[in-house]
C-alpha cells in the first residue's frame, strides 16, 4: 500500500479534472471547489478502502459523483422542476419537426455523419465542448436529471423519489433533453455552422 503521502499525492494531480467535472454538472463554481474539495477529503479518509489493482481515477471520481447526487438529493425540496416555458418552446420546436403522421419533416430528419477515421480523435474532442454547450443550454433541470440519469446511471425511480416527481414526468423531462440536445447538435455539430452556438 502507498504511503499516505504519495497516496495523497496521486489524488490530489485528479484535482483539475474533478472540478471540470463538478462545474459541468452543478454550474457553480463555489459549490463546484467544496463538493471537490469534499470528495478529496473522503478519498484521503478513505484510503483503506481502495484496492490497488482498481483505477484510482475512477474511484476517486465515484466518490465526487456521490456527493454531487446527495448534495441534488438534499435540495430536492428546493429544485423547482417548472420550466414550463422553456419546456413549452422544445416541444414545439420538437412538433415542428413531424408532419400530421408522425414522420420526420424532410428539413428536420437528423443528417447522417461519418467520421473520418484519422480524424476521429479530435473530433470526439471538438463534439465533447458541442455537447457541454449544448447541455448548458437546457433548462437547468432538465439537464440535470438527464446527466443523472444518462451519464451518472441512476434508475428513473430513484430520480423520481429524490426529485419527488412521476415516472411519466421523468420520461417527459428526459424526452424533452433528449430533443434539445438533438437540435442542439443537429445545428452546432453535424450543421454547416459546426461550433458556433
């Protein structure tokens, strides 16, 4: 086993990519040091507990995603989850999109991309802040009930019960991201204006 200070160390060079992580998900950057600073704390408490053959990174990470649902399961009472207008507006700009049968409009149907295999990297890159940008234009509810539930992977029952809302409100909200964040990147990535949003 490292010793505590090599352990602390090894912990403490994740500092930066946990913050960008946190700012991206709490969009606040005091909350986003404490929860970091946090996590870093329980991860040097905790260093019993990690195994040395798992990915340090990623278990440091769990424990900051941790936190970030139980600081969003603590303020659930809080979270107004009426974004009504904003939410009206991607439904229509989302039943603009179909004719009366329910098919893609011609101008609306999602384009088909290919990468270019050399350029596959930087792409992912470039597509990764498009889609932190597009995120960031959700409601903010919106998003961050699709980030816990798509990239955290919490089940939609326990979203519901810490958001205290219905599962059929869950799906509306995650459908509701789902399209925001396809126009977004209709327009901002696979669009002739790529980047700019």
């Amino acid at each position: 086993m490292p010793t505590f200070t090599d352990f602390s160390n090894r912990i403490a060079a994740l500092r930066p990519a946990m913050l960008k992580f946190a700012r991206m998900q709490l969009r606040d950057e005091s909350l986003s040091e404490d929860l970091v600073q946090d996590a870093l704390s329980a991860a040097i408490n905790k260093q019993e507990q990690y195994r040395a053959g798992a990915e340090l990174g990623t278990w440091v990470m769990s424990i900051l995603k941790n936190k970030i649902i139980d600081y969003y399961r603590g303020r659930k009472d809080m979270i107004s989850l009426d974004d009504s207008d904003q939410a009206a507006r991607i439904d229509a700009q989302y039943q603009a999109c179909f004719d009366e049968g329910g098919h893609w409009q011609k101008e609306s149907s999602p384009e088909v991309w290919q990468p270019n295999p050399t350029e596959a990297h930087l792409e992912q890159q470039d597509f990764f802040k498009i889609l932190e940008k597009c995120l960031g234009n959700l409601p903010e509810n919106t998003a961050r009930i699709f980030y816990l539930k798509e990239v955290m992977g919490m089940e939609v029952e326990e979203i519901c019960h810490d958001f205290g809302i219905t599962p059929n409100n869950c799906y509306a909200i995650l459908h509701r991201a789902r399209n925001g964040l396809r126009q977004c990147l209709q327009k901002n990535w696979y669009g002739t204006d790529k980047g700019e949003t």
